[in-house]
C-alpha cells in the first residue's frame, strides 16, 4: 500500500497572511505521505526561492525533494515539487513544459517502488478553461509519446470546479480520475480543485483530504490523499508489454 498527496501550499503563506514554512511542514508531517506533491512551493518572481528549506526538510522530516531545480534556493520548478521517502529511489526525472499564459508546468520522476518502477507526475494547471485541456492534451502526449511505459499516477492542483468537465474526460481513455473531496478553501471548502489520476494498474482503496486544525490555516487548499494498492510486478510487465 502506497500513500500518495497533493498540497498546494500557497507559498507558505496562511490565511492570517503570515509566511510560516514551519507551519507548512507541520501539515506535511500529519499527512504522512510517502509521494507528496507540492504546488506553489515556489516564489514566482526572483530567483524563485523556495518557501520551504531543503535543509529543514531534510533533517526535520523524513522526506527529500526530487532535484528537479539545479539551484539550492528552488525546491521544484514553476512552484512544482515532489518529496519522497528517503527509502524511496529516484530513478529519472524530468520538467514539462505546458501551453500556457501562466507560470505553470508540470514535472515528472520515474521511481523505484521496493523493485518495482512506477511514474509520478505532478501538476499545477491553468485557471482558464481553454489552457487546461491544451496542457492536459500536452501532459498526456509527452508522457505516453516521448517515454516507456510505466504505471502513472498524476498528481496536483487541477484548477478545475466540476467532475463532469471535458478537461477531465481527457484522462480517461488511459487513467481513473479520483476526486478525494473538497478542499479549496481551506476553512469552508466547496470546490474539489485537487485530484489523483491513476492508471490501470493502481487501485485506489481510500482517499481524503486532510481537515487539520493546522491545515486550515496553513493555505487555502487542504491536502488531498489516496491510498494506492499496486498489482504484482509479474502483471505489470505483461501489462506493460501489451501496449
């Protein structure tokens, strides 16, 4: 069984409008994750620092950021970034770049699961309706054109209101698409912004958003989680052969 997350942290900033990374870690550490997505991990102008220190992180907690920025001051890239396990193992990584008029993207690290690889891909997209389903059009041709194979899932702040929306409907012909419950905003949530997208080989056996009394002060979106379960290596390798 495998927890997986998604966070979008709002730059650290609570609603009483206060920087408190601090804070932010504390959420991070009740979730107890061991795939965490991070939206707007990032400052957006600058040098793009990270709001969350990679040192504290790691030795804080017991997690370490994929290196997807080459600088020490960002955490992940257009405010996207992935904490691991540190008993989990990074195999490849990569950015995406996506259509858009915002400072957004996408980014994506093949991981080795006690053996067994599998793909995460973590994104924060468009507040325009036009833009999400070129990015999800995109997203879907660079991971199932230019890669092999691996089971996927995908992970973030989608932006999107509805389950019914056709930007959605564009995962389906390859994933499932959970929505794990309301969590924006965070004091009285009623949009289901953030979700976790699996291909065939998960099974989703529990998700839920995470209603701390931290959490809804920390940003205005609460974390979202699902427990994974991941078929045996053995099938994944015919399953993977098939396609």
């Amino acid at each position: 069984m495998l927890k997986i997350g998604s966070y979008n942290i709002q730059k650290a900033i609570g609603l009483d409008a206060r920087r408190k990374p601090e804070r932010t870690l504390k959420v991070i550490q009740e979730l107890n994750c061991d795939i965490l997505a991070l939206q707007e991990a990032d400052k957006r102008f600058g040098p793009r620092e990270s709001t969350l220190n990679r040192d504290h992180i790691l030795e804080q907690t017991d997690y370490h950021p994929v290196p997807f920025s080459k600088g020490s001051s960002s955490l992940g890239w257009h405010g996207n970034a992935i904490l691991l396990r540190k008993k989990i193992g990074i195999l490849d990584f990569r950015k995406i770049e996506l259509p858009t008029l915002e400072p957004r993207g996408a980014v994506a690290v093949d991981l080795d699961i006690d053996g067994t690889p599998i793909r995460v891909a973590a994104m924060h997209l468009s507040l325009v309706g036009h833009f999400r389903k070129k990015q999800i059009t995109s997203l879907m041709h660079q991971l199932h054109e230019n890669l092999d194979y691996l089971p996927t899932v995908l992970i973030g702040d989608l932006n999107e209101w509805r389950d019914s929306a056709r930007s959605l409907k564009l995962f389906e012909e390859r994933y499932e698409v959970t929505t794990p419950g309301r969590s924006f905003p965070s004091p009285m949530p009623v949009g289901s912004l953030d979700r976790i997208i699996t291909s065939p080989e998960f099974k989703v056996r529990k998700a839920g958003v995470h209603k701390s009394k931290t959490a809804r002060i920390a940003s205005d979106h609460l974390p979202v989680w699902a427990h994974l379960e991941l078929e045996q290596s053995s099938q994944l390798a015919a399953q993977a052969g098939s396609r």
